[in-house]
C-alpha cells in the first residue's frame, strides 16, 4: 500500500463506547487511581521526594498548624520497622462530630475558614485524605475534653467507628502504614525523615519534635538551619533579621555559587517560587545600593548562602506536594510578595551593615574577590559559552530527552527527568539504546576527567569536557536552571570507573556544591555478576547476592562478571535503568568534613596517601 493510499475502513476495529465505559469514582477511588495527581511520584522511600515522605509530610502538617495557632508545643512520631508510622500532636484535636468526613472525603476540613487556621500549609482539604487512601491500614484518634472518638479504615475504607471516656490529654492521633501494592518495597530512611523534621522546628521555634524517642527543637531559627547545613565556614557571623511574617538569614562563604533554603508557612519550598526570586534581586540590590558602587548581582551573591521564610495568608502552591511557591500576594488583595520581602529586606540589611562597619568590610572585600576572578576569565566565559552552543547542537556528547528537545527551556524538576553521565561511547551507547528517550539524556564523557581540586572556576571554561557538561546542566547560573531532576554519575564498577566517579564529586563539590546538598546528584548501582540457568536469570550488585543466587539456582548455574557497563547489552540494561533502577544519593552535610577529605584525597599529598593505601589494602579473593 502506498504512503498516499487511504486505509479501507472495514479493516478499523472500532471499539464501543456506551453509558458503560462511563465511571463516577468515589473520594477514595480516586486517589487510588491516580495517586500522582496527589502526592507526586510513588517511589519505594530510596528518595526523599518519594510518595511515602509526602503522606508522612501531609500529617504533620496539620500538627504543625496546630501549633501555629498556639495549640500544642509538642509532637511525637515513632516509625516502626522503618514501614508504620504513628503522629500524636497535643493540638485541639479534629472536631469529633466531623472527624470522620475530615479524614475520608475530599475537600472536608477546617482550613477553608481563614480566621481559624490564617496562614496554614493545608488549605485543599486533601492531604490527610490521600493518606487514608494509600495506606493499608489508617486510623484516627480525636481527643477532645475526656472524650476520644477512634476510627479505623483499610485503603480508605472505614472500618470501625467507636467513642469513649478518656484522660487523655486533647489532641489527634494519626497511624498509616502505606499500602505495599502501590508502594512496592518502601522503607522508610531515617535521614530523610531528620531533616525534614529539623525543617520543621527551624521554622517554629519553641516545637519539641520526638521523633523516635529523640528530641529534636531549635531557638534560633533559621540561624540553627545555616549553622547546621553550611559546609564551608562563613566569612562572618550570620545575619539574622525577623519581622511580622517574614524571616531571613545570610552569610558569605568561600564556595562558588550560590545557595538557598526557602519556607512558606513552615513548609520546605525545595524549588523556591515568588519569595525566593524576591529575596534573591532584593538582597542584592540593597547591597549594591548600600556600597554605592556599580556591582554585578552575581558578584554580589557569589558564595551567598541563606534562607528565607515567610507566612502568606492562603498560599498558591504550584502543586499538590507544595515545592513552589506560585502566590504574587501575601494575601488575596494584599501587598505583592515581591514587594513585602523588597521592603523588609531594603530596611533592615540597610540598617544592620550601617550598624556593623566590620561585616560591611567583609562583606565588600568577598564581593571584590569575585568581581575580581569573574573579569579575569571574561574572555574564556565567551569563547567557552559559544564552544558549549555549538557542541551541544553539533556533536552527539548530549543526546537529550525528547522533554528538552521539545521545550528547550526545559521543566526537568517537574517532570522528573535525569541525566547519565557516562564514559566512554560504549557505556553510553548500550544506555542510550536502553533508556526512556521522554526522560532519560545521556551525556558522554572522554577520558577521565580534570581533578580540579583547588583550581579556579577558570578551569570550567579552559576544560572542555567541564564546560560541556556545564551546560548541557545549565547551570552555569545557578541550579535554578537545572535541567535534570537527577544528575546520574553512571561508571564502571572497576578502579577506573571509580577515579571517574570521584573526579566529577570533586567537580560539582568544588564549583556547584549546591547540586549535591540539594539532592541532585546520584550513582548508578549496576550489577557486578549475572547468576543464571535455563529457567531463571538473577542480577547481584554485590557478593553476598551472587552467593546467594548460586544457592538458589544450584547446581552450576552459568556466572557472568560485568566487567564494564558497555559489556551489558541493550536488552539488559533496560532492566537497570527502568521502574527498578537503583540509585545511590551523593550527600554532603556539615560533619562531613569535605575540605580535609578533598586535601587528603585529591591534594598533592602523593606519598600520605600511598602509604594510606598500603596501611588499609585489602586483596580480593578468587571468586568462584
């Protein structure tokens, strides 16, 4: 048939469509069906934005906001078996005669009424409902004035309803234990769970949080989140300013790029939104403004960490999980967030480096600093931003995903797409063939990269690998650009692909330590062996797991040792980088001590480590 014919219409298989296909689903029905239109992404807990953090997040929430209106200073939260978890708060308690609806049906709750709950996070009446939902098993306790009113229910199905006397003191009582089936595999991680509860207390001094028994509580605020999350030292004592509605702390440091941490309502904005943009061209405007000099922003904010928290009556959220603030008003016809934070970021950074000429000082002789490296490498930064415009049209190291490709502005963050960074073309090949072209780039390295340990971010620019890489991330400007949820460093599991893997640590650690404190940047965990017979074919990421599928499959199955990730054929490494991909997250906190352990590791100390090396080896033996 030709590509002009026209298809004869008795060979199209019309499918019926009647009263029948049309379906009403309950509250609950929904949720369960389309759980992402609620809580995002399901995941199995390996991640911190995955479903299960979200249901634990929704209950908190409403304890939270009991406490912001002066009901209860005190939360407890156990998580058993890293799998149920149970949330007493010591609030009002849910209203008993309702308390029923306001865990079952949708858009039920108290949080409609502004003069009850003013500046809450939970204003759509679903979060908790969505918890129900989802889980296995959801029960709910209201303790009211000796009164205690239990309910049970099972994937949002209401079990058992009873009330009885109580001594109690007031509050609610919330235990959900996820339904496996849609969160298949899930456990709960305790870092996760930590500095999302940290979060919490930053932004409401005074709430004790147990969690698990141990006492969580800050007293200063936003001051205790930059004392605890910073990993380079500041260059000053932190600016600490807080007026009616409105928080903010800052400092300098010696690191490159800048970095944020962002609340509305106590809630953890991880992509920021109106109150972020506004803090970030306000302070720097002021301090322009405040030297009197003609500064550029971004000298201004280079090596910038801070944090800003605000109260908005009714927020907008761009989504259910409440990551980005859309609201363009503190509240419905009140002054712009752009101006609020403007105002009181104009007065009192104006008023504090009047009052305190040292930090000025400080301040000034940093944003010199940087003025000073960014002018020296202007030339390179024009020759190697339109090397990287070329190269990523012209030459095949990016093979974006048909989202970038499609909108070249891109919406990674949303939509959840990742990057692979890989070595060599035969790595790259077998995972470009394998991947999700929707999601899933691949960006290809050549050779090992530069150990830029202790360089200037000249050297992002001279290197070609480093500017390349730059920007097909896009964030030359900052990690607000970023195009990828997920920056996957995918290598060997052999000694060169581990010199690779920690080289580009060492990149993003030097020159866009943000990338990692923020949760981007990941390893890709392949398998080391292929365990198989005739009847079944097991994949083992360590040894104990190939001991263990040799035991299964006895006798003799046939054992493969992947040697590289090119050795893996297409067919196969679908498997690994699909719905059961296994990632491990590159973290960077404070007590990590990562200027020692980069000078010890990748510093000129040549003979140290060699007899480091020598003191600690450990020699593998023959494997079967």
């Amino acid at each position: 048939m030709g590509k002009n014919e026209l298809i004869p219409l008795d060979n199209i298989v019309t499918v019926a469509y009647t009263d029948d296909n049309i379906r009403t689903l309950s509250d609950m029905e929904h949720v369960r069906t389309r759980p992402g239109m609620y809580i995002g992404k399901l995941g199995d807990g390996a991640h911190p934005e995955d479903g299960i953090y979200v249901l634990l997040k929704e209950v908190l929430d409403n304890s939270i906001d009991e406490f912001k209106m002066n009901a209860g200073k005190k939360v407890e939260i156990n998580v058993e078996d890293n799998l149920r978890v149970s949330i007493r708060d010591f609030g009002r308690g849910i209203p008993q005669g309702k308390m029923v609806e306001a865990v079952s049906v949708l858009n039920t709750g108290g949080k409609y009424d502004s003069k009850a709950f003013k500046k809450s996070v939970g204003l759509n009446g679903v979060g908790i409902k969505a918890v129900n939902a989802l889980s296995s098993r959801f029960e709910v306790r209201s303790y009211r004035d000796g009164t205690v009113r239990i309910a049970t229910f099972a994937k949002g199905q209401l079990l058992t309803d009873e009330t009885m006397s109580t001594t109690e003191e007031n509050g609610t009582y919330i235990f959900f234990e996820p339904d496996n089936t849609l969160f298949t595999g899930y456990s709960f991680r305790s870092e996760f769970i930590e500095t999302m509860l940290r979060n919490y207390t930053y932004l409401n001094t005074g709430l004790a949080i147990i969690y698990n028994g141990q006492r969580i509580i800050s007293r200063n605020g936003l001051e205790d989140l930059l004392n605890d999350n910073m990993t380079s030292v500041p260059l000053y004592p932190i600016i600490h300013l807080k007026g009616e509605d409105i928080e903010i702390a800052f400092t300098h440091t010696g690191q490159y790029g800048e970095e944020y941490y962002s609340f509305v309502n106590g809630q953890h904005t991880i992509q920021g939104g109106t109150h972020q943009s506004a803090f970030k061209e306000h302070i720097a405007r002021t301090i322009k403004d405040f030297y009197n000099k003609n500064m550029d922003y971004a000298d201004i904010r280079n090596g910038l960490v801070a944090a800003i928290a605000v109260n908005v009556e009714e927020p907008l959220f761009e989504s259910q999980t409440k990551i980005k603030l859309g609201s363009t008003n503190m509240s419905p016809g009140g002054v712009t967030v752009n101006k609020f934070v403007g105002d009181f970021v104009k007065t009192e950074v104006d008023n504090y480096l009047h009052r305190h000429a040292d930090v000025a000082e400080v301040m000034l002789q940093k944003i010199q600093e940087s003025e000073k490296e960014r002018k020296a490498i202007a030339g390179v930064t024009k020759l190697a931003r339109e090397r990287a415009k070329k190269a990523n049209l012209h030459n095949r190291k990016l093979r974006d995903c048909r989202l970038h490709l499609n909108d070249p502005k891109g919406k990674g963050l949303e939509a959840d797409s990742c990057i692979f960074i890989t070595e060599g073309d035969s790595a790259s090949g077998s995972i470009t063939k394998s991947r999700d072209v929707n999601t899933q780039a691949v960006f290809s390295l050549r050779g090992k990269p530069l150990n830029s340990y202790g360089l200037t971010k000249k050297v992002v620019y001279e290197n070609e690998e480093f500017n390349l890489l730059q920007a097909a991330l896009n964030i030359e400007d900052g990690i607000e650009g970023l195009r990828y949820n997920k920056v996957i460093v995918a290598t060997d599991a052999d000694v060169d692909g581990m010199h690779i893997r920690l080289l580009l640590i060492t990149f993003f650690l030097q020159f866009f330590p943000d990338l990692i404190k923020k949760g981007h940047v990941y390893i890709l965990q392949t398998p080391l062996f292929r365990v198989r017979n005739k009847k079944k074919t097991i994949y083992c990421y360590s040894d104990e797991e190939r001991i263990n599928a040799i035991k299964e499959l006895n006798p003799n199955p046939e054992i493969t040792r992947f040697k590289g990730l090119g050795e893996i054929s297409p067919d196969e490494f679908k498997h690994f980088i699909g719905k059961d991909i296994r990632l491990e997250q590159v973290s960077l906190r404070k007590t990590d001590l990562v200027k020692e352990l980069l000078a010890f590791y990748m510093g000129k100390n040549t003979m140290e480590r060699q007899t480091f090396i020598i003191d600690n080896l450990v020699v593998e033996e023959d494997l079967p």
